[in-house]
C-alpha cells in the first residue's frame, strides 16, 4: 500500500513549523481548498439561478450579520490564541502532543468543507473509502494480513478500547450461543461451560462460518451477551496492567462487564506487566476454573511509556491453550507508541531482523550513532503484535494527525459479525469491494462500528498522512526516531546536569533512566530535604509554574505535564526512583506517592546535536528562574508567618 519512493522525504517540509516557517505553501494549499471548493459549488448546476442578489447584500441586517460574524471570529480567535497551549513549539513537552502534519491539517479542512459523514457510504462517498484504506494501512503496519484483517478511524484510543473489548465479549458469549440454539447446538456436541467458554478466538471464528452455513447465524448472535446480556453468565475476568488507561474501567462499566471483573496485573520496575507475575495470575485463575476473558498489554503506558512484552503474553496463551485447553482474546492497547511499529518495517513492509534495523538508522541517519533503539525486547513486542487479536492506536497521538482520530485494526474481519448490525453476510462483500474501491456500494460502517455519525474530515486526515509519511522507517520512522532521540539527550542532560545554587539552597534534577519509548519522567530535588512529602510539593508546585495552571500559558517558557507515580498503581516499584533520589524505604512507604514531571518528548525541532545543546542551556536557565520563583515564594510566606507570629 505504501509503494512510494520516499527516501527523500524532509521531515521539517511536514510541518508547518513553530516559527510559522512554511507560512507561504501553507496558506498557498489552504487557499487551494478553499477556492477548489467554492469552485466545485458554483460549477454545480450552473443553470441555477443565484440565490442571493448585490441588493440582497446591501440590506442592513444582511451587512450586520456579516459583521456579528467577523466580530465573533475575532473573539473566538483571541481566546484560542490566549489560553491555547503552544504544542508546535519544542518549549512544550508534556502530553502525547506536538506540531501536527501539514498535509493532514489541510486534508481536514479540505474534506470537512464537504462535511462528510462516515456513519454510511451514501453520506461520505469519498471519505468512507479514504477510511478504510487508513484502516488498512494501519493493519499492514502491524503486519495483519491486508486481505483478513479489518481496520477503522475511531474518536480516540478511549473507543477503540472500547470495541476491542465489545468484541471479545461477544466472542466470548458465541459458544454458549450456540449450544442453546437447538439448530446450531451439533456444532458444539459434548462440551462443558467450561469449554465453550474457553474456545480459542480462531476456533470460535470458524464457527461464525460454521453458522453461516447453516444460516443460523443472526439467530444465534441474538443469543450472545448482545442479545442475552451478560448477566446470566461469567465470561471470566479481564486482565489489565495496574499501569492502564482508566478508559478500561470505563469499557468495563459500559459493557456491562462489571468493574469488579478487572484483574489488574502488577508491573515489574520498568513499569512494564510483570511477565512472572501475569504467569502466576493466570495459572491460579485457571486453577479456580475461573475463565479469561481478555489479556490486555500496554505498548506504550499512558505514564511512563513502557512497552510490555507482547510475546509472553502470546507465548502463554498458546501454553494455556496446549497445557490446560484454555483461551483468551488478547487485545493490545497501543493507542500512545503504535505508530511505532512504522519504525521497524523497510520500504517493502517487511519487519527488518533487529541488527539490520539498527545498521540502517545509524546508516540512514534515522539515528545518530549516540542513540540506541529499541531494546530488544521492545523489538520483539512490536514483532509479536500481528498476533493479538485486536490493537487499538490513536492516529491523534504519535501520528501527528489534529484530534480526534484514533483507531481499532482487527486481525481476522469475521470478528466484525459479532457486534454488527448489518445482515451478517453483506459485511465481508463490501470490504471485497472496498479494496476494488467500488463506490457503488453502501457501505454503513455506523452499522459495525461503535459511533454513528463522524467527521469524513477525520479519515481524509489520517488518509492524506500516510500517504505522504509512509508507516515505514523512512517515513514515519523519521519523524518518530527525531523525538526518541531528544529524549534520550535530555535523561543524559539531565541526569549530568549540576546542581542549581538558589539563596544558598541546592536544588539537583534527574530522569528516570532508560524509558522504551519517548516518554520521560523526571523530578528536581533539593539536597538535604528527607521528606518524601516536601519534595512532592516542591514537584507539583514547578509543575503548576510550567503549565497552563501558571495562568500564562502563551507566555511561558517552558510547558509539561505530571503524575503520581503511586504504590495503588505501580506497586512498591517507585521504591526505586526513592532509593536513586536518596530517600529512606519508610518515606516511600510512609508516602506511597512520588509526584514527577511527565515529557512525551515528540518535537521534530531538536533532532539536529547543536539546536538540541542551545536549546538545552536555555532550558537551564528556565529552570533556574522557576526554581528562584518558587524560593521567593516560600520566603515570602515564612516572612508573613513570622510577623504574623510576632504580632
Ligand atoms: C491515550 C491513551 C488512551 C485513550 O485514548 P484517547 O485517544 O485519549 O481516547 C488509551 N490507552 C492508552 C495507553 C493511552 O495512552
């Protein structure tokens, strides 16, 4: 899908640029939509009279509304540029956001003039073929088959989720489906609950053909949670690292699946699921004859963007399915580091042999040789990805598409059927003539998909991205590799960095050493402080002065975000980052909570050794201003409390 010849691809030509650099092409295309557009009107129908005549124009009320329109526009515009948050600019490194894509801004704009609505084909003619093949594109990139799988732009990664575990659901739900369904029930002679209910997903995927068959199908799938509801049943519990997206509470809630049913899965000190840990989990729930509903891993955590190791997760389904005739659906929530998986294939889409990857982005340049990527285990988690059922990815995320596109991409398009609302057989003859691109057809995603109507304006975004930044190491791998190498500058930066001399007080700064991906978290610390308490205050107090909470977001000069690294999520794993700070284990447990700056460092600005160096002896002496700010402040206040006191 991505034959391009891209090798010449410029990764500052992509974007508009944080000094508005590329103004002039910029508005150059956007003139060209627009004027295109107004064309495409006025050359319909020509024979149509005008509807609005010069004198129509003159009339007070028409010129004032015209005026109100104007005059709202520039409030609106003030606002934004107000209390807007600068994600173009390297200065802002904080949530999963920087500068978007040009093309895909202009794509946007372009289709959303049209205002097309993906809900059904005849709504969107255009942009539900543009969605479907941005859905494809992402499936390749995983390595799914083109012609098996299935792929769709969602909201966000949040109803992606959503989908995928819908999905399993009614996965989950078919056999015991069918073994009420007297016409359908041979298929499945002389097996327990326990069995239907944990029926491999390729075993159940056969059986949707099966029924299909028989033409019991759309009477069966009636019987599923979807129809039945899942009360009558346990479906078994969903098991989730401790450091998920909450969204998956929410999924749980939604579906009716119960909250209560979430196992969380401890992580180990890279934050990554502790694959030992998940083992024992699983084993002790099948010992308790309790059934799996879903394995979920994280490629890329939404705090610290660790990378869990996929393969075990596949390698011990595949144990439980030989050593105990046990099954679960594996979902993988990759909606921050998916994009990833761009940066392992070659300009033929094939997955590169890890020491021929990194020959190539020291050759190519893609990385400068100071910078090794991945580690092989992350390697091997992005190459066991075409073996999880389903994969969420946010294309608004590490795409670099403008909101709100995220997507789901299924392994095997038969899984479809169990949440459809189309007849079931139409379904698989229209992706046939999708990939023909046959615009005859009606396709209603709204029918198989968890939204109805949405922006057609989303999928020709997505679309026009990867169609200029091929989802490979030269195209995509480019523009992520120039984030993941600032980030590995900045932990070395900062973790060098001497300490800061304010009024006497010494403050240091350090990162959490060796992430997976381009998520950074680090925190300042002032020497001789033991507790654990203070420095949380002293962290959270720097993140409010670097952040929209300052009150001047356009005017700072230095933007990021924050979390709580908790013992409720994480365990006692913080215990480490205490220990490298030099507090003593009973702060730790006595705080349960370490607060840290949190960077998704994904500028392309810095990729260059000496933009990165300025940029970084200018960052210091920010630095230096907030922490002399934030000392003013507490001497400030010990001064009041002393006249108050001596009052
Ligand atoms: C961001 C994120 C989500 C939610 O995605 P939205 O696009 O915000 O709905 C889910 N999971 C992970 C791991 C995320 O990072």
């Amino acid at each position: 899908m991505n034959n391009f010849n891209n090798s010449k691809m410029n990764v500052d030509a992509l974007f508009l640029g944080p000094k508005s650099e590329n103004a002039v092409f910029f508005k150059e295309m956007m003139e060209y939509s627009v004027t295109e557009h107004m064309h495409w009107r006025s050359s319909y129908h020509p024979e149509d009279p005008d509807h609005i005549t010069t004198v129509d124009r003159y009339a007070p009320e028409y010129r004032d509304t015209l005026y109100r329109t104007e005059g709202i526009l520039n409030q609106l515009s003030s606002k934004l540029k107000s209390t807007s948050v600068p994600w173009f600019s390297p200065r802002y490194m904080g949530h999963m956001n920087a500068d978007t894509l040009m093309v895909s801004n202009l794509a946007y704009v372009m289709a959303m003039m049209y205002n097309p609505n993906n809900c059904a084909q005849e709504s969107s003619p255009t942009t539900t073929v543009l969605e479907i093949e941005a859905g494809l594109d992402l499936c390749n990139m995983f390595g799914y088959s083109v012609n098996q799988s299935w792929g769709h732009i969602t909201s966000g990664g949040t109803v992606a989720n959503y989908e995928g575990l819908w999905v399993a659901r009614n996965l989950k739900s078919l056999p015991i489906a069918i073994a009420q369904h007297e016409k359908s029930q041979h298929l499945l002679i002389g097996k327990s609950e326990k069995e239907l209910l944990n029926l491999p997903v390729a075993a159940v995927l056969e059986l949707i053909d099966e029924l299909k068959k028989l033409n019991t199908f759309e009477e069966v799938r009636e019987l599923t949670a979807r129809g039945t509801g899942v009360s009558l049943h346990t479906l078994g519990k969903l098991l989730v690292p401790q450091s998920k997206h909450y969204s998956w509470m929410k999924a749980m809630d939604i579906l009716g699946l119960g909250q209560q049913n979430i196992v969380q899965l401890p992580v180990d000190t890279s934050y990554r699921t502790d694959v030992q840990k998940m083992r024992e989990t699983v084993f002790s729930l099948i010992e308790q004859g309790e059934p799996i509903l879903a394995v979920v891993a994280v490629v890329g955590t939404t705090e610290t963007g660790a990378i869990d190791d996929v393969k075990a997760v596949i390698d011990l389904r595949r144990e439980c399915e030989e050593q105990y005739g046990v099954s679960f659906y594996v979902h993988v929530d990759a909606a921050y580091a998916g994009y990833a998986c761009a940066m392992f294939r070659d300009e033929d889409n094939q997955f590169i042999e890890y020491d021929a990857l990194i020959h190539r982005y020291h050759q190519e340049g893609i990385f400068p040789q100071d910078v090794i990527w991945p580690k092989l285990d992350v390697y091997e988690s992005f190459k066991a990805l075409n073996q999880a059922d389903s994969i969420t990815v946010d294309p608004h995320k590490v795409g670099f598409i403008p909101y709100g596109a995220g997507a789901i991409c299924m392994k095997d398009k038969r899984i479809v059927d169990l949440i459809s609302y189309h007849a079931a057989y139409v379904f698989e003859d229209v992706q046939e003539k999708h990939h023909k691109l046959d615009k005859q057809h009606n396709v209603i995603l709204g029918s198989s998909i968890m939204e109805g109507s949405k922006a057609g304006a989303t999928a020709a975004a997505v679309w026009a991205a990867h169609r200029l930044v091929p989802l490979n190491l030269l195209g995509y791998g480019k523009v992520l590799a120039a984030g993941i190498t600032t980030a590995n500058w900045m932990i070395e930066k900062i973790n060098q960095c001497k300490a800061f001399n304010i009024d006497g007080r010494k403050f240091t700064i350090f990162a959490m050493p060796d992430p997976d991906f381009h998520m950074i978290n680090f925190m300042f610390r002032e020497l001789g402080n033991p507790s654990l308490e203070k420095q949380n205050r002293l962290n959270k107090r720097l993140y409010e002065l670097c952040s929209y909470a300052a009150g001047r977001t356009y005017s700072n000069d230095f933007l990021t975000s924050s979390t709580s690294l908790t013992y409720e999520e994480y365990g006692d794993n913080p215990l480490n980052l205490c220990r490298d700070a030099n507090f003593t284990d009973s702060e730790w447990h006595n705080v349960q909570s370490v607060y840290v700056l949190r960077a998704a460092v994904m500028t392309h600005c810095l990729r260059d050794k000496q933009h990165f160096e300025n940029y970084w002896g200018a960052l210091i002496a920010t630095f230096e201003e907030k922490l002399q700010q934030l000392v003013d402040e507490e001497n400030k206040i010990n001064h009041s409390n002393y006249k108050l006191a001596s009052n």
